[in-house]
C-alpha cells in the first residue's frame, strides 16, 4: 500500500469492515477497494439497462459504410 490517508467512519461502519475483511482474509483497504469497485459496476449496469432513446438507437442502426 502506498501513501495513505484517514477518513472518518462510525464505529459500527468500522467493526463491520473489520469482520468483513477477517472473513475474507484481507485487508480493510482491499475490502473498501472491491467494495467501491462492486459500487461503480453496479451504477454501470443500471446505466447499461436503461433503454436507448431514439436518437440513441438512430446512431447505432446507421451505415457506417
């Protein structure tokens, strides 16, 4: 782990990260760091799920040729 910084967490947030991190022996930083990852692929599924607008689907039917 490079450098490093502290962020403010409740201690109930904390324990839970903990435990979590002992169960799936690794860090509390590896543990936050797949957490965030799980997060941001979670927010790009549901923008894949959205269906195209007109404009959307236009552009992608068109004649690249």
């Amino acid at each position: 782990m490079g450098e490093t910084t502290t962020i403010r967490i409740s201690r109930d947030t904390h324990a839970r990260v903990t435990r979590l991190a002992a169960e799936r022996r690794e860090t509390i930083d590896e543990t936050v760091s797949k957490a965030i990852r799980a997060l941001r692929q979670d927010a790009m599924a549901r923008d894949l799920a959205i269906d195209l607008t007109d404009e959307e689907t236009a552009w992608l039917d068109a004649d690249a040729g």
